[in-house]
C-alpha cells in the first residue's frame, strides 16, 4: 500500500512539473524563429534608412553587453522584459511612419504573439526580471527611445531611428537566446 502511495505521489509530481515546463518548449523552438521574422519585419517594412534623416541619426545607443550582463537569468525572462518594451514603444502614435502598413501590422502581430507565450512561460507573469544588470540597462535603453520620440515628436526620422535601434536590439537578442536555447 506505501508503495501505492509513493508511485501516486511521484506520478502527480512528474506530471505537475510536465505540465509546467511545457509552455516553456515554446522558448525552445519558437522564440529565435519568431526573433527572425520581427528583425524581416523590422527591415522590410522600411527599407534602408532614409538619407534625409541622416543628419538627424544619433550615434547607435544599443549597448553592446546589454544581453551579456543576463548570464545567469532565464532566457523567457529576459526576452520577455524586451518584448514588452518594444510592444510599448510601437504602441506610440505612428502616423507619421510612411513604412508597410500591412508589414508594420504583421511585426506588432509578431511581438504581441512572442509576449503572449513567453508570459505563459514566466511563471505569474513577472516583469522585472530577477538580475539588476540587464533589467536596469534595458529600461535605461528603452527610455532613451521612447526621449528620441518625443523630443523629435515622433516624426518619420524618429521612428526611423528607433527602427534603426530595436532592430539591432532584436539581433543582440537572438545571439543571446541562440547562446542559451539548444535546439
């Protein structure tokens, strides 16, 4: 009969902990993929960067060892963090964008699609991630794009710039998840 017991209790214990890590396959094998498609999205749905905004570009404010102060937090946690603010900043007003409408669209579609899983893969939902290196600096970031809106009152050179950006924060992003997520 303790046999019984210990066989139940190990039975419902491995399947709580199946259950719980399956929303986190979706890291595993989606995320880089859905990565690709929002740095496309992010290239195609404008083109090359505007020579008349050329003047008006600043100097790249990604910081290069943003993904690599995050070492030691989960992979969901960090892109997760990320994912959210780029969400934020494309939910800013962009009618002066004259990118893609229907590619424009399709990237918000991806990023949304990408928070949506990977909160179901972060357990509660939680937005601060657990290390004080990357959150702090990724916010840091994040604000300085959302200080170029509006202090060039999100003109089209200003969402050209933060495209610039946040495209090169999604490649930095995918060499950090390609580093941490075996295949």
């Amino acid at each position: 009969m303790a046999v019984l017991k210990w066989l139940s209790i190990c039975l419902t214990l491995f399947c709580q902990g199946t259950a719980a890590s399956k929303p986190c396959r979706w890291t595993q094998s989606r995320l880089g993929k859905l990565n690709d498609v929002s740095i496309n999205l992010l290239s195609d749905m404008g083109g090359l960067f505007p020579l008349m905004c050329a003047e008006e570009n600043v100097e790249q404010m990604f910081p290069e060892d943003l993904y690599k102060n995050t070492e030691g937090e989960d992979v969901s946690v960090v892109a997760l963090e990320a994912m959210r603010y780029v969400e934020q900043v494309y939910n800013n007003s962009l009618t002066s964008v004259t990118w893609n409408k229907t590619k424009l669209n399709m990237f918000q579609n991806v990023i949304y699609r990408q928070v949506q899983n990977l909160e179901l893969c972060v357990v509660g939902g939680v937005w601060e991630s657990s290390g004080d290196g990357g959150s702090v600096t990724l916010k840091t970031y994040f604000n300085k794009l959302n200080t170029v809106l509006k202090e060039k009152e999100h003109s089209a050179c200003a969402w050209e710039i933060v495209r610039k950006e946040i495209r090169e924060n999604l490649v930095q992003l995918k060499k950090f998840i390609d580093s941490r997520v075996k295949p």
